[in-house]
C-alpha cells in the first residue's frame, strides 16, 4: 500500500437488479459479455451467487466519476436485456 495515502483503491460487489430465479447460463453470459463490452465498450465482472446476480466495481486512480456513470446506464440496459432475454 501506498504509505502517504495517495493511490487508493477500492472494490465493492453490487447486487444486479436481476431476478434470482434467472440462472448462470452459457446465452446469459455471453450477452451481460457482449453487451458490456460492445455496446458499452466498459466491462465489471458478474457472477451469480447465493441465488442472486452480482457484479464487481473496483475503483483504480485512474478512474473518474464519469466512468462509473457510464458503467451505471450499461449495467441498467443489459440486466433488462437479461430479463427481456429470459422471458423468450
């Protein structure tokens, strides 16, 4: 670590705004994949756990305000595609 304090970080997992009774699927994944990174050209891991979706945010010194904002709408838009997706 850092001894001034300087270069800070931080991790935190966030439970995702999908239904637990949606499973880890190959198709699920690959869109929560596709979709972060293509669409949204930003990515945070996701995992389910404990009948829930998670995703893990880390904060780097690099990192603006801005890019979690950007990370915020992409994970909005691709847990409603995974919900839209399930009901097919």
């Amino acid at each position: 670590m850092d001894p001034d304090g300087e270069l800070t970080l931080n991790m935190v997992n966030v439970e995702l705004p999908i239904p637990g009774d949606i499973k880890y699927s190959d198709e699920v994944n690959s869109l929560l994949v596709n979709t972060l990174l293509v669409e949204w050209n930003t990515y945070a891991a996701h995992y389910y756990h404990n009948g829930k979706w998670w995703t893990r945010c880390s904060a780097q010194v690099w990192n603006e305000i801005s890019d979690f904002e950007v990370l915020a709408d992409a994970l909005k838009d691709v847990c409603e595609k995974v919900v839209k997706f399930s009901k097919q």
